[in-house]
C-alpha cells in the first residue's frame, strides 16, 4: 500500500492524517474549518493550500469521509443506498475534479427509516468498515454499533454490510436545551450520582417531553442542586436513546453494543448501557476512521 | 355573592375580570406584565396603581391565580398537596398584607411525580376546580384533563379532587427546536397534513430524540417543503405527549378526556386524540380560570 493523506472532514472541524506504506500514523492534525464554516468554492483552497502543506503531502493521493461530500461541502456525493459493504462503497467513491494526484471523497450512506423519510450518514460508514476490518470476525452475524455525538448514530451490520441506521439528536438536544431552556444548566463537573438519576428517569424511553421537565422540579421543588441539572440532563437523555434504539431497530436487547466515538463521550454511554445490563465494548473514532479510509485507500488502488 | 377582581396572573401576562353579583363578567382585560417581567416588589404597586385602577375596581375584593404566588410573584404562597378539591384549596387561600379591600392568592398545587421529583401547578389548579364548577356531574368518578401550553398539564380527578397530575414541556420543546436547534422551522399557515405525517411519526411516544430528527430528513432526504416543518413537529411533539400521558399517569386509554385551554391550540390536541381514537370534549380556559376564581370567592366569604 502507497501512503496517502485522510481526511475526516467534518461539520465543526476537518481531522487529518498521513498514513504511511506500513499503514501506520505518521502525523496527525486538527484543522478548524469545517463544512459549516466555509464559503462555496472555499474547500478546494483550504485542502490545497493549507491541509496538503501543513500536512507535507502535496503529492500524496487523499482519502476524504464526512460532510465534505454534502451540499455544504466541496462537491455532492450521491449517497450509496444500504445494504452496503466496503467493496460496495470502494466502487462509489468519488474522484473529485482535481489536477495532481486523485483525491477521492466517500459517499455517505442512505437507507430507509421507520417513517416515509430516508435516515443519512456522511462519516459514520468509514467508521463503521474501519471497526469491520480491524478485526475480521466482526464481519460475521449481526453487530450493533452506536457512534455518540450531536447526531447520534446506531447502525445494524450484518455480515460485513451496512443493513440500517437510525439517527437520534441526543447531542443537540443537550445543548439547545440546556442554552435556550427553561432547565438552563450550566456544564459542571461531571456528577455521576446525578448521571445515575437522570438515567432512572428516562424510564423505557417513552413520554420524554415529560420527563425532561424533571430537570426543573427536583430543583425547584426538590431538594437537588443546580450544578447537578447538566449531569442529569445528561442521564435523561442518553437513559432515553440507550432505551429506545433497540426498538426502533428491531435488534435483541442481548446483544452487545460496541460504541465508537469519542473516549470520554463513550464513557457515558457505557455508563448507560451497563446499567441496563447489556454488554459493551467501546473502540476510538479516530482510529476507526483511519481504518476506514485505509481500506477504502486499498479498496480504490485494487479498483 | 359580592361583586370581586379576578386575575390569572401567568407568566407572560395578566387576564383580569369583573365578576358582578350575579356571577357574570362584567369587564375583562389584559395586561403585559406577567411575573416574569416583573422587579421585586413591583406587582403590588403595578395591581395597585394600574390593574386596580384600568378596571375600576378600587373598591373589589381580588382572587389571584397562577404563577403571581410563585418565587417570581408577588409573595410566595406554599404549595397545598394532592389530594386537593374545592373546600380544601378553600382554606388555603393566602390573604396578601395589604390595606383596603382583600387580595387572596389561590395556593399552587403539588403532588408526587414518577420520579422522585414532586410535580407542581399553578394557575391550572383554579382552571380544573372551575371546569368541576361548571357541572356537578363533573364531580363523580375518575376525569382526564389536559391543559395545552407552554409546559402542558395532566390532571386526574377522582370525585372532585384533584389526585395527580404531570407536566410536558411540549409548547417549550417547539418553540426552542424550531427557533435554536438544526430543525429550524418557520411558523407557517397550519398544515393539517404535515401535522397528521408528524402524528403518525410519534409512534407510542417512544425514542423522541429521533422521531425529530425526521423533521429534517423528511426535507433534506425526502421530499417534504421545508414550509411543513413546523406543523410537522407541531404534530410529532403532541402526538407525543398524547401517546405517553395515559401510561406516565396510569389512566385508562378509553376515558374520555376533557381539554382545557386557548380554543386554536385545544384544536390540535382535539385532532391528536381523535386519531387516536380518543373522546374528546373542548372547554374554554378563561371560562374555567374564571369560573374556579368565582367558586374560591364563594369559599373565601363563606369561610
């Protein structure tokens, strides 16, 4: 394999790494311009003149997931329609229209929701064929992954290929309401206890308009205190998801959950997961986004 | 019965009414100051000097409900518990220290929640003891009530007394989504069938936080206006609320329930519950916030 430049290039930020001939990491770097944050016509610039140097690979071929591919981005990509495996997504991806060496963009993933309207993913899939190829025997059976984050994610493989997804927007949730709300809490210092409470009060996940109100009366009328109301929010919200997904998928609750995102995010979903007695593993976003992309790297050489 | 000034003093606003001595309202007005706009110690002066005054009733005993016996009101009166009918609340009127004719503030109400956090009301209270002056019949059995509004009640009733109720935050939800969260969406002329697509999304009330992310991919993926979107999650969160209140509150799904509210916002929960299959009746709030003020003063004098 030849060493090529990836690229997560998300919403808020754009994650860049050389990878080299042995596949390994050989830099790592954070830029801040992502799709909300740029003008049309902008990131074809920024990846030329600021990613490609900083990164010292002007001459690499690149391997681009995410937003980038949306109409936010730098040119629409069709979605791939599930069920979809790596080969199936190393077929579609798009070779943007760029002198000097191919830079090439993933396709998200489209598939059909539990209403009329279709559930989208733009990043998650590398994730997804990342985790399946850092260890083959996930490719057999059924597997339940959950990626944490603003939008959250929990998508059903089956034998190596994408079958459904769902969406939850627990992580917008969080912050509208605690910004612009009635339950205003400020982030505090993680609370666990109040974690824990929060979670017992998502109940099976039903009635959440409901429960949320709780953040306000176990202060206002209870005996807790303030600083506790983002932890708890916190508790109410990922108890509700963790609650809800499996229905909404159709998976068996025994099964295991491996969660893939950010560590200290994951925790909490452990957290949630664990108190409802379901089995859990948690695995590095980024790592397996580099996964990904290298073997949608070593997919697009084959091809 | 003597003539007297009734007040629902809320929030945002202040209705008032004349009642003469034959029951009947004689004026009504509203006023821009409700308690949230308020300084401390400002209500006094402004039902002195302008509700007093702009009603010409100088001279009238005043019964006051709602949030004006809260923290942010004028005198903070303490809650009554549930259970709680008409004789009891009765008693537990708070006679403001104020020279000339008396001002009684009618007691919000609180009661256990499912959590550990109690539930509370104020001003819904006078609206339920009025909607059971209204028809003796009212009075015998168990009786569903829900309140529409910014954070809509639940109210059972089991022969006259107010037993337990709890609270949706589902007017806040729709007003901070579509206004802060990525579901942005202008208020638009009603659409009735964006409102039914958002019923039929609400499944049993289960897994919220994703129910409403389809009210982007239904636009963005599929193939819905953008100029549905609020009717849509009008829909979502009251179809919601309408499938999760029986078993939070643990009331049969066949009993009819009685809405109690601002007749155009009734009108939704009305089509919410018919689609449901539900019996609905349809009563006025003002009339029941007038009507529960008019019996607390018939307590007040006979106490």
């Amino acid at each position: 394999m030849g060493p090529f430049l990836a690229c997560d290039w998300g919403t808020t930020n754009l994650r860049a790494w050389v990878v080299g001939e042995d596949g390994c990491v050989q830099a790592q770097r954070d830029f801040p311009f992502g799709v909300s944050r740029l003008q049309p016509g902008e990131a074809a610039l920024r990846f030329r003149h600021e990613v490609r140097r900083a990164m010292g690979a002007e001459q690499l071929p690149a391997m681009l997931c995410g937003m980038i591919g949306s109409t936010l981005g730098w040119v629409v990509v069709p979605y791939a329609e599930t069920p979809i495996d790596l080969p199936g997504l190393g077929r579609r991806l798009y070779r943007v229209a760029e002198s000097g060496p191919p830079v090439l963009i993933v396709p998200g993933v489209r598939g059909p929701g539990y209403t009329a309207a279709p559930e989208v993913m733009r990043g998650e899939e590398t994730q997804v064929l990342g985790w399946l190829a850092l260890d083959p025997a996930r490719s057999q059976g059924v597997r339940v992954l959950c990626h944490p984050g603003t939008h959250a994610k929990w998508v059903i493989v089956e034998n190596g290929r994408i079958v459904r997804f769902v969406t939850f927007m627990t992580g917008e949730l969080f912050d509208v309401l605690r910004k612009h709300s009635v339950l205003r809490a400020e982030e505090n210092p993680a609370d666990e206890a109040a974690f824990a409470e929060g979670l017992e009060a998502a109940g099976e996940g039903d009635a959440l308009s409901a429960r949320l109100f709780t953040v306000r009366t176990r202060v206002v009328a209870g005996d807790r205190r303030p600083e506790s109301s983002a932890s708890y929010l916190s508790g109410l919200l990922i108890g509700s998801e963790t609650a809800g997904a499996p229905r909404l998928l159709g998976f068996e609750r025994d099964l295991p959950v491996a969660l893939v995102g950010e560590p200290a995010l994951c925790r909490w979903y452990e957290l949630a997961l664990r108190a409802r007695g379901r089995t859990v593993t948690v695995h590095d976003g980024d790592e397996a986004s580099v996964a990904g992309l290298r073997a949608l790297h070593m997919e697009g050489v084959r091809a």
